[in-house]
C-alpha cells in the first residue's frame, strides 16, 4: 500500500526558501503518475501548487508558478518542493498527495507538514 | 478554467443525512470529481470520485453512508445516518489538463 510522508525545516525566514521532501513507500516514483503538492493556510481551505510527472515534466499553480520548482529523485523514491522568496502568506500546512492512476483524484495523502514562515 | 463553487456551511441532525454539493463551472459540467473529508486538526482523506454520469467509486474502507451522484454540472456527496465524526470541512477536487484545483470546502455540522 502506497505511504507518502513529508519532511523539512518547519521554520523558514522571509525571503528565504521553503524546501520539503515526500518519501514514497509502496510504490515507485517511476510509475505512471503524476505527484502533487498541496497546502493550507491557516483556516483556509486547500491550495494545489503543482506537480510532477516521474519524467520530469511538471505543472504549476499560475499564482505560485514563478516561485516554485518541484523535481523528482527516483534513486531515492522522493520528490521535492522549493519556494523560493516566502512571505508570511507562505505559512501552511504542506502536503504531498498523489493519483491512484495516472492523474486525477487525489486517492493519497501524507500526512502534512507546518511550515511557518517567520524571522 | 474550471472553478469549483462549494457552499461555505451545511449543518443536519444526528443519524439524518445530507447533501453537499459542488457545482462546476461553465462548459465543464462533464469533469469527473473528487470528494475529499478533512476532521478537526487531521489531513485530507480521498472518499470517492464522482462522474459525470453520476457513477461514483468510494475509497479503500469508506463506509457506504457516503455516496455520490451528479446532475448537469453539480456534484453531490450525501452521507447517511450521520455520526458525530462526520462533522468535518468537506472539499471537491476537479483536474484538466496541467491543473489541478480544490472548492472553497464546506463546513459540515452535526447537530
């Protein structure tokens, strides 16, 4: 059964850069799906940021687009989210979700992480 | 673009259902959606996919109180014999072909 689980800093200062990490378990990145990133501010509801395909190929939030990169580690069975120039609006709960198939439903989910954005 | 409108609030009684719907926008009323529960201070978890034809495909150990069903461009999510553990944010989830989007998310609660 698929397991996805976050990791990284739950602290960032302004203007720096966010960076986390979704281990798989279960299933390699190398299959046919694409994997998401998605977040929630505090008391809000749940924002996409994008997500990556095990080729490389990606797909962005316009409202994140010039901020965020998403890249794929196949040897290490993870994927990877970086955003760049965080403010305090950047402060969410992070997670990772993936397809049971190639795209659509979100089917899984980890588990999240808070990152709070803060000098 | 798709955008997904969702109704802020729902509220029903102890062991009586209720429907939440999410309505498609414009020219998009034959996307497939997804139901997603999300209880007090937990993460999201998958409930089922909705077509638009109104078949509906639970998740892995999603009791049968929750089914889905569609009209035109709305989706609904009925749950049944509602329990106390219902009462959580309820969010659709629609994809096209390099996005993915979420509604606003309702707020369900049980009386």
């Amino acid at each position: 059964q698929m397991q996805l689980q976050e990791s990284g800093p739950g602290l960032v200062k302004p203007s720096g850069t966010l960076s986390l990490t979704c281990d798989v378990s279960g299933v390699f990145v190398s299959s046919t799906k694409w994997w998401s990133w998605v977040r929630q501010s505090p008391g809000k509801g749940l924002e996409w940021i994008g997500e990556i395909y095990h080729n490389g190929n990606t797909n962005y939030s316009p409202s994140l687009k010039s901020r965020v990169t998403i890249s794929i580690d196949q040897s290490k069975n993870q994927f990877s989210l970086k955003l760049t120039s965080v403010t305090a609006a950047d402060t969410a709960v992070y997670y990772c979700a993936s397809p049971k198939w190639l795209r659509g439903e979100l089917d899984c989910w980890g588990q999240g992480t808070l990152v709070t954005v803060s000098s | 673009q798709v955008v997904l409108t969702q109704s802020p609030s729902a509220s029903a009684s102890l062991g009586a259902s209720v429907n939440l719907t999410c309505t498609l926008s414009s020219g998009h009323s034959s996307n497939a959606i997804a139901w997603h529960q999300q209880q007090p201070e937990k993460g999201p978890r998958y409930l089922m996919k909705v077509n638009a034809d109104g078949n509906h495909i639970r998740g892995d150990d999603i009791p049968d109180r929750f089914s889905g069903s569609s009209s035109g461009p709305e989706r609904y999510l009925t749950i049944s014999s509602l329990q106390s553990e219902d009462e959580a944010d309820y969010y659709c989830q629609t994809w096209g072909t390099r996005i993915v989007l979420f509604g606003g998310g309702t707020k369900l609660t049980v009386l």
